[in-house]
C-alpha cells in the first residue's frame, strides 16, 4: 500500500465531495460509477492507515451529499444506509467467512453452518422511500444525505407500480417500504427514440433518465417517463412484531399488499450457491428488462441480522457484489474516418484502452458528424464509454470539467481519407458521402466484401484481409472480376498455397447457381436489403422486369417507398453497374427464373413479424426465411407496426416492448404450429 501525505488525503476527500454533489444533488455525475468506488476504496485505505486523520465530514462518515432545496426536507426515522461492496468471489467468501466467525463469537452459531441467503438484482436506478399510514401512501422521498431525504411524493405517486393503497388489510399502522424506482431499458430506448425523431438531444443512460425524471418539480414530466419501482426493504415499522422474520418472506408479503419484487429473486443456502447465483444472473444479465449493477446478497433472518448489526454506514449481512462496470472514462486519443460500402464516412473515436464491461476497448463508434456535435467532442477530450454486453462500445458523454481551455472542437472533414474526393452531404442526411464510388478503394473493397457474404453469395474462403489485398494488388477492381481470378494469382497471395487457392476457385465455381434474390441482395444497392431484395425478386420474377421498371411501378413491391425506388431506379441506369452485372451473367451467374408473383397472393402478405430468443426446433434465420417465403416482413425490432412477435427463451428487451405496446406474441409452440398449417395449406 502507498504511504499517503495529509495533503492526498484532503484532496480525495475535496474530490469525492464534488463527485458526490454532482451525483447526489445535481444528478449530473461527472465520473462513471466504477471511477467513484475506487476514489471511495482509496480513501478508505488511507483511513485504514491513518485513522487519526478522520473527521466528522470525511465522505466515508456519511451517504451522499446535501438535498436541493426545491423539495421539501424529509428525516428519514431509520437511515437509509448504503451497502458495501464485494469485486470478485474472494470478497464475498470473506464477507460469509467473516459474518459467520462473528456469529460463532457472540452467539456461539456453530462457525461452519452454512448461513441462508437471499439474492436479489441490483437495479440500477434511485433508492426511494414510501411511508405508508394505514395504508395509504403519505410520504414518498429520496434517500439524499442517508439521514435526510427530499420529499417527492408527487412524482412517486405517478408510477403504476407504486400503490396509494395497500391491498388486504394485515398491514401496520406505519409501514415504510424501500426500494429502487428504475427506468426499463425498452422504456428508456423508446424515449430516446422520441427524443431522436424530434431532432433533441437524448439521454445517457437509464439511470441518470430515472434520477432527473424523479426531481422534476412538476410531476405532469414525471408521470410522462416510464419509471418502476421495485421493492426491496422495510424502513420504519409500527409493529415489526406482526411481520414475517426472514426477509425473503417480508418480501413475499409485500408483494401481497401490491409491491412489485424482483422476480429473479432467490432464497439459497450458503456462500457457494450465492456465487452461482451470481454466475447464472451474470449470464442472463443483458437478456433483463432493465439495467442491474450487481447482486444484493442478505442473511435472511432477522434474528441474525440484528445480531450482525451494523458497521459505519452500513449493514454487516448485506453486500453487494458488483457487476464489472459498463460505463468507464478514458482519452479520446483521435478521430479517424472510416468508409463505408456506399461511401458513408463514419467518424470512430481511437481511445486510450480501458476495461469497461468486461473487456479492453480502444475503439468506439461515433455514427456521424451530428453525433460529435450532439457529445459536443473536442481534441483530447476525456470521454465516457459505455459497453453494454454485447453492443458494441459507444461514447456517451464528454467530460468537460476534465477538458483543456485551449481544445478545439472536432471539425468534419472535407475530403475522402482514401481517395480524397471532396465529401458531400445530401439534404436531410447525417452521413458525409464520398461519391467516388468506383474508384474510391473504399468502397470497391466493401463492395466485395457484401457480395461474398453469407446472406449474399454466400462465398467462402474469401475473408477480408483476401479482399483488400485482391483490390490492393489490382488484381480486382470490381465483383465481376472474382470470377476472372485464376488459381496461380489466388495461390501467390500471402496465407494463400495450392489448397486454398484451389477451394476458393471451387466456392466461386459452386457460387455461380444462385437466386435472383440473393443476387439482387449482393449488388449492394443502397436501402435494398435481404428482404426487399426477395419481395422485389418475388414481385417480378426476371432481372430485366426489375432493371426495366420505373420508379412508379416498384413502389407496388412490398416495402418500397418512393426513396428505396428512386435507389433502384438509379442504380440500374448507371452504365457501370448494368456492365458489371453483365460480366456477371457472362462468368455464368444464374438463378432459376420465376414467373412473377404478385407479393398479395402470399398468405403473410402485408404482416410483419419480428423473431427473438433461442429456438429449439430450427433457427431463427430458418424462421425469418420460412415467414419470408409466405409472404410476410421480418423486421429487426418491435414497433407499432408489428404483427406478432416470435418469442424463444431467453426473449429480452423485444420481448418486454412487445408487452408495453401490446404487439401479440408466438411462443415457439405457436409459431411451429403457424408454419406447420401455412406447410399444409
Ligand atoms: O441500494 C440497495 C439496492 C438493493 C440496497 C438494498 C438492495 O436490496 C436489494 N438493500 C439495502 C438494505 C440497502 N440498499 C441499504
């Protein structure tokens, strides 16, 4: 451990109280959560080093910071203390070990009695209290300081799932229920979505959402957002006596007198099935309804808790393991532009690496110019990252307290990093445009690499380095040119020999027999995906029909609009392309032709399906394809024009939007009959 000087130890102190007043009393952290925990951790090894240096105003003595002043003030009888937290197995083994040894000493508990736990998500969201006086709500307030809270019962009142009356009548005379008001991620998406459509800026994360939902001094804005609450613990109690004496079962009863739980809550016995649980919930973590932090583990008797007692600011039968953190601070080292396949210039942030939900990112996406200037990005900026699972990380905030007075902000750039064309910008659109696009190596290369793709021509042995070194070399300039390629120059390209040479000539061979759906999906038409590509290929049967049409007679096809036809129509009077499919059709591209299919005479026609969750009976892509061949549209997200969802296990965010805008929804039992009786028909 360092030896730390008094002046570190002020100046932690100086650093966490602001973190505190912007997290606490501003809602508006400067820092992610995992940045707060280790200023905390660290200012408590330098209190464990140096207890003489402790005052009464070290931010280890006490929970957050003062309330604003707009709300009323609310003294909470019970203080609404905090929980320490556990960073890995160890941590929690100690914490069991510890508890257990603590037992033993002062009841003579045998030391090695496995202890009953219960495990409960952490939800990332505002601890609140809700007072209620026979049971009718009177006080609902923040936690604020832990002693003193901000009364904001009007805004609680809004939320459907906090009760103005209790249900039944066993309840006491004063019963203060707490708990966690969140914002569903679905919720939160679909309010950023709003916020998108409407040209303003949008939200960081649900948390935050939640927080300055929930300090609206007019409680009509609070009553606008989808806020939750779940209930997780008894505050002040008139007669304890009457209630349950293991946690687990108080919580059983607040739901019967009309709290929402956490259904993925669990009663286990000893410490190992607790890491389990943390291992099974770790994995299921991104497939929930809403954002969790980590596990909440609580000795279930009372009896023992009381025992335990307290330490500092908080309980010593209760932790929290935490989750590794989805939201870190790191340098914004550059900006680079990266384009795309049809000439979209995408800024990507190049980051000092930081480990943020659980791995090493040193890129985030940007999406475009108005997202730099919505984040308000300038040179060297320190930035927030969030990586969410699977998503891929994205920069959320710019932390300006951390920003140089001389920094500049970011500019767009003017011309192709690859070719150099001067980029343009259409009306309307956020995307800088490079509209060289036969010549920019770029786009040739991207081109190729969607051609080959699976869901294309579906050409193995062709990965992308192969690509880039084919058009870099000049060996091709255009998708035609894959199938001039011969054996000697394929075998000659660096981690290429005899074989694979001799395989990726047959995959090319083997590719040649296709549909013209596919084929149509592998030109790389702009807005013409997998599915408007198949309806267009259903609709007219022919390559010539679909080339001949006018822009008036394709928006009789499924799915296309005026800007996807006008797309199509300018994409097939470009001489380049019609000599390129040409080549094509001379190297033996071919498709059986089908007699045109008016898209109406499918049973699915004009239905739109989305498809989610794991499938046991055959995949979802099979899924999407059968839907798809009787006529239906598969999107990729539930909305108000869904039909029906599709939903296997593990269904998560589709799955809950389905249920806020009532879409119906197929379990895999439902859709296999479906297909079994469309097979039939
Ligand atoms: O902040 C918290 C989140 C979840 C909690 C908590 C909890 O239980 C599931 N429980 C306690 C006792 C406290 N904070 C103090």
């Amino acid at each position: 451990m360092p030896n730390y000087t008094s002046a570190q130890y002020t100046a932690l102190q100086d650093q966490i109280r602001h973190y505190n007043h912007q997290y606490y009393v501003l809602d508006n952290p400067t820092v992610p959560d995992a940045e707060y925990d280790r200023a905390m951790q660290e200012l408590q090894a330098m209190e464990a080093q140096h207890p003489q240096w402790i005052t009464a105003d070290s931010p280890s003595q006490r929970v957050g910071d003062v309330p604003l002043e707009a709300f009323a003030q609310v003294q909470h009888v019970v203080p609404m203390l905090s929980l320490d937290n556990a960073f890995n197995g160890a941590d929690l083994q100690e914490f069991d070990r510890r508890l257990r040894e603590r037992l033993h000493k002062h009841t003579g508990r045998d030391v090695d009695a496995e202890v009953v736990y219960t495990c409960e998500p952490k939800l990332d969201g505002i601890a609140v209290s809700l007072t209620y006086i026979n049971g009718v709500l009177a006080v609902g307030a923040t936690r604020g300081d832990g002693h003193t809270g901000e009364n904001i019962t009007q805004n609680l009142r809004t939320l459907d799932s906090v009760p103005l009356k209790l249900l039944g009548q066993d309840y006491p005379e004063i019963l203060e229920v707490r708990g966690e008001a969140y914002m569903p991620t679905a919720g939160f998406d679909a309010l950023n979505a709003r916020l998108i459509a409407a040209g303003e800026k949008t939200y960081v994360n649900p948390r935050n959402t939640a927080a300055g939902s929930l300090r609206q001094l007019d409680s009509r804005i609070t009553a606008t957002r989808p806020l939750q609450l779940c209930a997780y613990s008894l505050g002040q109690v008139s007669d304890a006596t009457a209630l349950p004496r293991q946690h687990f079962d108080v919580l059983t009863q607040l739901q019967s007198w009309g709290f929402r739980i956490n259904a993925e809550m669990r009663r286990v016995q000893g410490i190992q099935a607790c890491l389990d649980y943390y291992q099974s919930l770790s994995a299921k973590r991104m497939q929930l309804p809403y954002d969790i932090d980590g596990i909440v583990f609580k000795v279930d008797d009372f009896a023992l808790q009381q025992e335990l007692g307290f330490v500092a600011r908080a309980p010593r039968w209760a932790i929290a393991h935490k989750f590794p953190a989805q939201e870190e601070m790191t340098q914004l080292l550059k900006v680079e532009y990266q384009v795309g396949r049809t000439g979209a210039v995408t800024p990507v942030a190049r980051l000092a690496p930081v480990f943020v939900g659980g791995v090493t990112v040193s890129n985030a996406t940007l999406h475009n110019m108005d997202e730099i200037a919505r984040l308000d990005l300038h040179e060297g900026d320190t930035v927030i990252i969030r990586r969410a699972g699977d998503v891929i990380p994205k920069v959320v905030q710019a932390v300006t307290a951390k920003r140089m007075a001389s920094a500049k902000p970011l500019s767009a750039p003017h011309k192709c990093p690859v070719c150099s064309a001067e980029l343009e910008r259409e009306e309307g659109e956020a995307a800088l445009r490079c509209p060289n696009g036969f010549s920019c190596a770029a786009q040739v290369k991207e081109a190729i690499k969607h051609f080959v793709s699976r869901k294309a021509m579906d050409i193995d042995g062709l990965g992308e380095k192969l690509v880039e070194a084919l058009v870099d070399a000049g060996h091709i300039q255009h998708v035609a040119d894959l199938y001039s390629l011969n054996h000697a120059t394929l075998a000659n390209m660096e981690r290429m020999g005899d074989k694979s040479a001799t395989n990726l000539i047959n995959a090319l061979g083997a590719s040649s027999a296709t549909t013209l759906g596919r084929f149509l999906f592998a030109l790389g038409i702009r807005e013409v995906g997998e599915a408007t590509a198949r309806s267009l290929a259903l609709h007219y049967g022919k390559l010539e029909n679909i080339m001949a049409a006018t822009a008036e007679e394709l928006q009789l096809v499924e799915d296309v609009g005026p800007i996807v036809a006008g797309r199509i129509v300018h994409f097939f009077a470009d001489q380049h392309n019609q000599q390129v499919i040409y080549q094509l059709r001379a190297a033996g591209i071919n498709w059986p032709e089908n007699k045109p299919t008016p898209a109406q005479a499918l049973p699915l026609t004009g239905t739109t399906y989305v498809v989610t969750g794991t499938l046991n009976t055959m995949g979802r892509d099979q899924v999407k394809a059968k839907l798809q061949a009787y006529g239906a549209k598969v999107a990729g997200s539930v909305s108000k024009k869904t039909d029906y969802l599709i939903a296997g296990a593990k269904a998560g965010s589709k799955l809950a939007k389905a249920h806020d805008l009532g879409v119906p929804v197929l379990d895999e039992a439902e859709a296999m009959a479906l297909l079994a009786k469309l097979a039939e028909a």
